[in-house]
C-alpha cells in the first residue's frame, strides 16, 4: 500500500549532513519526495513511496547521521499523491 507522510523534525538537525543522508536513505528505500532545511532550525520533509519503506525512512529521521541530535520527529499523514519521480533536497534554488 502506498502512503505519504509530512514530517519534521527537531533538535541539532542543521549542519549535520541531515538532508544530503535523508537523500541517500531515502533513496535506499526506493521513496519519493522533498527534504529542506525550515529558518526555524527544523528539517521538513515528505515522504511518499510503499507504507513499510516510508516507516523505515521516519524510523531513520528518529536517529539521523552521526552527528544529528533528534528532539523529536512530528509525523502527519495525507492522502498519497504520487507527485514526485525522485526525491532530493530543497534549497532556496530548487522547489516542488
């Protein structure tokens, strides 16, 4: 079954490697979507792709790379869209 998630997460999140490793594992997973950096110091991300490969990728954003402290990961989930053929970072440069 195909789903989507909207997450974000909090804690020491920025600078870390935190979107360029959510690519990567996501990635991994075969998942669909956006990762970006929030001005809050969050990271938000969406997530679409088989139910049990989104689950494994928000379990991974729990932990983040080795650098990462995770405080928390909020988890909203929405109607799946297939919107997307990748998925990749976001900068200021790139959108959805």
């Amino acid at each position: 079954m195909k789903k989507r998630a909207h997450i974000v997460v909090q804690g020491i999140v920025q600078g870390v490697f935190f979107r360029a490793s959510t690519v990567d594992v996501a990635e991994a997973h075969g998942v669909y979507g956006w990762v970006k950096n929030n001005p809050d110091g969050t990271v938000e991300a969406v997530l679409e792709g088989e139910e049990k490969a989104v689950k494994e990728v928000i379990a991974w954003c729990r932990v983040g790379p080795p650098r990462a402290r995770v405080d928390d990961v909020t988890v909203e989930w929405e109607p799946f869209k297939n919107e997307f053929d990748d998925f990749r970072a976001v900068t200021r440069h790139n959108s959805y």
